[in-house]
C-alpha cells in the first residue's frame, strides 16, 4: 500500500480514484499516522472476509470461565 497524507489525497482525489480502480491501494496518514485505507472494492472485501473469520476462529477458540451470573442490574450499574 502507499501511504498518502490526507491532505495530499484531498488534493489528488480524481487522481487517487482511478488508480484505486487500476487495482492500487493507499494508506492514508494525517500528522504521521495511519488513519484509512482506500482499497478497491474486491480488496476490501477480501480483507474485511479475512479479518472475520480470524476473529471467529479466535474467539471459538478462547478459553472463556465464567465469572458468576450478574443480574441485569449490576450490568448496568454504572450506566447513568
């Protein structure tokens, strides 16, 4: 991915987008750190499909013990 900052991307909008169509991918800074990816649709998708399913397989495999049975209330206690 290149990284682009954001305010180089605002510039360069027309630009950016049809290289993204091309099938490029940009990482978008703002003051030194990541802060958005613009991917193509199919990328995105890809990506996005691969992250759920390795936080799935993650959670199914995670050791949860319960803690004991709390009431609604006490879930909400600090709510407002």
């Amino acid at each position: 991915m290149t990284p682009i900052t954001a305010a180089e991307a605002n510039r360069q909008f027309s630009t950016v987008l049809k290289r993204v169509r091309a099938g490029r991918s940009y990482v978008v800074t703002s003051h030194g750190q990541a802060v958005a990816r613009i991917v193509p649709v199919q990328s995105g998708d890809r990506i996005t499909n691969t992250a759920r399913g390795l936080l799935f397989e993650r959670l199914r495999s995670a050791r949860v013990q319960p803690v004991g049975a709390w009431s609604r209330n006490e879930l909400y206690e600090d709510a407002g």
